[in-house]
C-alpha cells in the first residue's frame, strides 16, 4: 500500500475534470514527482468519455511558485546537472530531464480536451510555465504571475511568453525578471481575464460549464486547429532552444556564483540578491553576506 501523499489530486463532476496541484506547505512547488503525475491526470480525463474540459488549480496559498530548488541550490545536490551530484555537468542528461518535465507540463496545451488554469497567489519561475501550458488562464486580480529566475539560474522551457505576449512584451519580462498582477497579465494579453479573487472560483465554474456543453469532437478539432498555428510559427524548436539554454543559465559563471551563495546564506536569500536588481557577479567576485541585501530595495512592479 502507498501511503505517499499524490502531488496532484484528481476528481470530476459535471463533465470536468478538477486537477489540484497539492503540495500546499510548499505552495505547490514542483518537486521531481509532480510534473510526471500532473501528465498522468490530464492522460486520465483525456481517456474519460464523460470529461469535457480540464482544471487546473492549486491547494493552499498559491497555484504553484516554482520548483522546489531549496535543496539543490543550498546543497548543490545535482547543480552540475548531474543525477549523483558528482559536480560534473552532463548536458544531455540535463536536457533530457528538463524536457521531459516541459513535455508533462504540455501534456495541457497537446491535451484533446481543453484545459482551463485557475491562478490564484503566486505562478511564477516553473508555476508560470505551467499556468501557461493551458489552453485558457483566468487569475486573481491581486495574484502574480512572472518568471524571476530569468535574472539567473533559468529560460522559461515552455516558451509561452513569446507566444502570448509577442516579442517587445516577453523581452519586458525575461529581461527583468519581474512578476506583474493578473489585472496586468489580462491587460496585456498573457491570460484570458482577472476577476476579484472572491470572483475566481464562480468565473472558471462559468467558462468551464459553458465549455462542457460543446461535444467532445468539436473542442478537439478546434482545439487542434489552433493548435497547429502555433507549431507552424515554430513552437517545438523554440522550446528545444529554451531547455537547453536552462541548462546553460545554471552553469555560466553568474549561475555557479549564485548557487555558491545559496549554499552559502541560504536559498531564500540568494532569490532576495536575484530579485533586488542588484548586479550578479561573474563567478570571480566575492560572495556577499546577507547584510548587503538592506539597500537594494525592489524593482518597480514587484
């Protein structure tokens, strides 16, 4: 018997399928076992005659603030991209790993059936590419949404800001790292709409039984014809390049500097020195302490 707690829970009701990312006391980190269970629950309604349409959400505080990097980061257990930590990078292993957690984070977008992310919180560094992956994203006016790591130690692997946003906005928010709220993300196109967050459960409960009502064929076909736009303008190669270059943010010199410093101060105050705005050395600088972080302030937009 397993007695392990699923990462991702799943029922339906009223042709649809409710997907809960569910690791709240680490608001809904990826960890190494979600993205694989996450592909196994969207397999499953895909594969239930009576599901319509898909939801995804997350337990607790937040829909899903990113990988779990803690341990990795502090220990530098497999920072060289290696399963054993050995230190000693191997770039295919690293890619083959990354690309299978992409691959199960787009089992939503190649899904038959539609998939609808219900943000509330936080989505932001892995979260984001998850929430993305859907077909259709509502959030909370007051949630966040972003790609942080993009300062250091990341490139989006699934590639849907370029694709959501256009080139000039994408660049607005992988050359900054900065989050935005859902009023923004609505404003600009990232996501279908925001709504107060005592709204968000009624709004998605609306779209997702309007969507139910369509036959099943008739959502895969247009689904799969809009689909097939996207691939057109390049979308698979683009994510080829997206997850190998993750790889590489994680082993240039300002990413083995920033990993040093986790180890060093803590994972959590490595994230504050990446989001203050303040320079990254390149690997020969000295490793700051903690005490540095009191005047960097924040971005605007934070």
């Amino acid at each position: 018997m397993n007695d392990v707690e699923p990462t991702v829970l799943y029922e339906t009701k009223d042709r649809k399928a409710y997907l809960t990312l569910n690791r709240p006391d680490r608001l809904n980190a990826i960890d190494s076992r979600m993205p694989g269970e996450l592909a196994a629950a969207v397999k499953r309604a895909n594969e239930d005659s009576d599901v319509h349409v898909i939801v995804l959400q997350g337990a607790g505080r937040a829909f899903c603030t990113g990988y779990d990097l803690k341990i990795f980061a502090e220990n530098g257990q497999g920072a060289q991209g290696s399963a054993d930590g050995d230190g000693v990078w191997d770039p295919i292993k690293d890619f083959t790993a990354m690309k299978g957690f992409t691959d199960d984070y787009f089992s939503l977008w190649r899904s038959l059936k539609p998939t609808i992310a219900k943000v509330h919180g936080h989505a932001v560094a892995g979260g984001s590419d998850i929430a993305l992956s859907c077909d259709l994203v509502i959030m909370a006016e007051d949630a966040r949404i972003g790609y942080m790591p993009a300062r250091v130690w990341g490139c989006p692997t699934t590639a849907m800001w370029v694709y959501r946003l256009g080139a000039e906005r994408a660049k607005r928010m992988l050359l900054t790292g900065d989050t935005i709220d859902g009023r923004t993300a609505a404003e600009w196109g990232l996501v279908l709409q925001s709504v107060q967050a005592q709204e968000l459960d009624a709004e998605v409960e609306k779209l997702a039984d309007r969507i139910a009502g369509v036959p099943v064929n008739q959502l895969a076909m247009q689904k799969l014809m809009i689909n097939q736009a996207y691939d057109n303008m390049g979308l698979h190669g683009t994510q080829i390049l997206a997850t190998l270059f993750d790889g590489i943010t994680r082993h240039s010199p300002e990413g083995r500097w920033f990993q040093e410093f986790a180890a060093t101060h803590g994972f959590h105050q490595a994230v504050a020195w990446r989001d203050s705005g303040r320079w990254m050395p390149n690997g020969g600088g000295p490793v700051p302490t903690p005490e540095d972080l009191e005047d960097t302030g924040t971005l605007p937009g934070k």
